[in-house]
C-alpha cells in the first residue's frame, strides 16, 4: 500500500483485498447467456468459488442482471442495439431477448444470491450505468471490487472501464470471465492492461487472497 496526501492507494491485490474496501460483483450469469458461451459451465463453477470464498470471509456480493425491455417501449438506442445483435434490418421484427421474469433472465441456480447479498437489474452494458450499484458500493465505503461472469467482451471491459473513471480500483478475473468471442475477449484484456488503473488475476489466487488471515 502506498501512503501520500492523506491517502492509502492500493497497488496490488494483498491491497486490494480487505472487506472493509473490496466486494465481488458476479455479472449477468443469467441461463440465457451461460448457455450461449461454449465454455459456460467451467466459468459458473469459478463465479461459485470466489462467491463462496467472498462469502466466507466477510465480503460483500452483488450480482447483475441484463435485461431487455418490450419492443415498444425499447427506445432508439436499445432498438438499435437488439436489432445488432438479432441480425436484422426492421425494428419492427425485435424480439425482447431477456423479459423480466422469463426463465433465460434468471441467474443460474448454482449462483443464486444469498439473504445477505443482491442483484441488481440494468439495460445498460455498464453495471454503473443507471443502476443503483455505484451508490451501493459507495454507501458501504468500497472502492475496489473484483468482477467474474459473462461476457468479458460486450459487459465487462464497459464495466471496468466505467468504474475507472468513478474513482474504483477493478480486478479482473480472467479465468472466470466468459466470452462469446474469444479474439473480442482477448482484445479487451488487452485494452484494459493498456489503459491501465485495474488489475488482473485468477481464480485460484484470488480465493487464496480472499482467504488470507488479516489483523
């Protein structure tokens, strides 16, 4: 830990990892986006170890959902985005991918949330976006988080770069960050190592540090 002005500023994940600052955010590990990544399964399995981990060491959870918004009241931007993703040319023809409520919205069972922990929903790439998470972590004095789940390259990387420029220090989890587009995934690892400000890790290394005995 660096010490100037007043200030402890985190270098590195031994100073990363301290409850009292850090919480992990699961992101969009919802039925109908696990189950479009090839390598769905193994990255459910280590969102639940560093859930467990974060859970049995006192730290925080918080999971996000995406949703979609019925067609008719989707707007342009939200339009424009599902008729990307959908390949095709008439908005008249978008289908609402993840409703409130339906079974692809839902997190897989293996991550369902505890009493103690809560998911917030969001139409947005970005968890910080127009979510109430930024007041959340802030409220509970967090500024430095870890984040796994799907899908590094369309949510993750906005994500981390959102947070970047609110003040938070970021660790991702790259062996527990799915990708429907491993050469995307590869570039926004790269993009994030480039800009700087957050770190990288596994999952392995971060249970351990989320697991160490502290004074």
């Amino acid at each position: 830990m660096r010490k100037a002005f007043g200030l402890d500023i985190p270098q590195n994940l031994e100073d990363a990892c301290d409850p009292s600052r850090m919480a992990l955010i699961i992101y969009d590990m919802q039925v109908g986006i696990v189950n479009q990544v090839p390598d769905g399964d193994k990255i459910v399995q280590a969102c639940v170890q560093l859930r467990d981990a974060a859970r049995a060491n006192g730290f925080r959870v918080f999971y996000t959902r995406h949703m979609s918004l019925p067609a008719p009241i989707a707007g342009v931007s939200q339009l424009r985005m599902a008729m990307a993703w959908q390949r095709i040319d008439d908005p008249a023809e978008v289908q609402s991918s993840f409703p409130q409520g339906s079974p692809q919205f839902q997190l897989v069972p293996e991550l369902a949330p505890g009493p103690d922990e809560m998911v917030f929903d969001k139409i947005t790439m970005s968890a910080f976006a127009a979510t109430p998470l930024d007041i959340a972590l802030r409220d509970c004095g967090i500024d430095t988080y870890a984040i796994a789940g799907i899908a590094m390259e369309v949510g993750i990387e906005p994500t981390v770069r959102h947070s970047l420029d609110l003040g938070y220090f970021p660790v991702v989890v790259t062996d527990a960050c799915g990708a429907g587009h491993p050469e995307a995934a590869r570039r926004s690892h790269a993009t994030l190592e480039f800009a700087g400000g957050s770190l990288s890790t596994d999952t392995a290394t971060l249970t351990t540090a989320l697991s160490r005995p502290r004074d």
